[in-house]
C-alpha cells in the first residue's frame, strides 16, 4: 500500500520499493517476505490528476528483488520487474470475489490499511483476473510465491 505521491517518485526515479520506518511494529509485516515473493502494489490517497482513477487500486505487480535490509532509519525491500496493470484493479472489485481467503477477508475489513498481507494464490489468481486485460501481465507472476 502506498500514496500516489510515494508511487509516482518511485516511478520518476526508476526504483520501485517497500519501505517502512525501522520500528517494531513495521519489522513484523517484513518478517516473512523474501526474495521472489509476488507484490500487489495497491495505491491509497492521491493528490496528482493523473493518477486519480487509480485511487483505492492495484496498479501494479512485482517481484521482492532482494530480502528486506534495514538501511538508515527505514526497512527496504527492493522490487524488481514491475509489471502495470492495464486496467487497475479497484477495491470495490476485491469485495466481489467468492472464495476469499482469511487474510483477503481481513484485509478488507480492515479497509486495505495493512501494509503488507499474505493472501492464497487462489485469491491472487482471483484478483488477477478480475479484468481480462491484465491477465497476460498476471501470468508471468502465476508460478512464483504471493
């Protein structure tokens, strides 16, 4: 989960990443990510124009490049790969799939407000699919960990 700010300096510099202020609580949502692990980029609060009808959205996927390291004051994972959807997947559109798993269904109690999440492949399939568009970028992710 990012802002729409975050996201578009990330793509301005060519760096995509997770990063969290080095503090307990964010340590324990990196404790199991590793390198290879798929990511859903989903975009929060907005401010630029440009990115408005990508507001509460997954717009992109990508791979964990490296495990996370702790570097200055901040935790990183780096992302490698990043593929956009060409239709981003909004939340409403989440609520609709069938067979959620307990983390999906958590996530979306909690209105998308935890930073990192473990969901089913079946559900990252689900989520996917949603829209037949994205499906050729989806595909390249399908054999590896979510």
């Amino acid at each position: 989960m990012t802002t729409g700010i975050r996201w578009q300096r990330m793509l301005d510099e060519g760096e995509i990443r997770l990063n969290a202020p080095n503090k307990k609580r964010y340590l324990t949502f990196f404790d199991d990510m590793m390198a290879g692990d798929t990511v859903l980029h989903y975009l929060t609060a907005l401010t630029s124009y440009e990115l408005a009808e990508k507001k509460s959205s997954i717009v992109a996927i990508s791979k964990i490049a490296s495990n996370p390291q702790v570097i200055g004051n901040k935790i990183v994972a780096k992302c490698s790969g990043t593929s956009h959807l060409q239709r981003p997947i909004p939340r409403a559109a989440l609520e609709k799939i069938n067979r959620k798993s307990k983390e999906l269904k958590k996530l979306l109690r909690m209105s998308m407000r935890s930073y990192l999440t473990k969901i089913s492949e079946s559900n990252f399939k689900a989520i996917t699919e949603i829209f037949p568009q994205n499906r050729k970028v989806a595909e390249k992710f399908m054999c590896s960990r979510a």
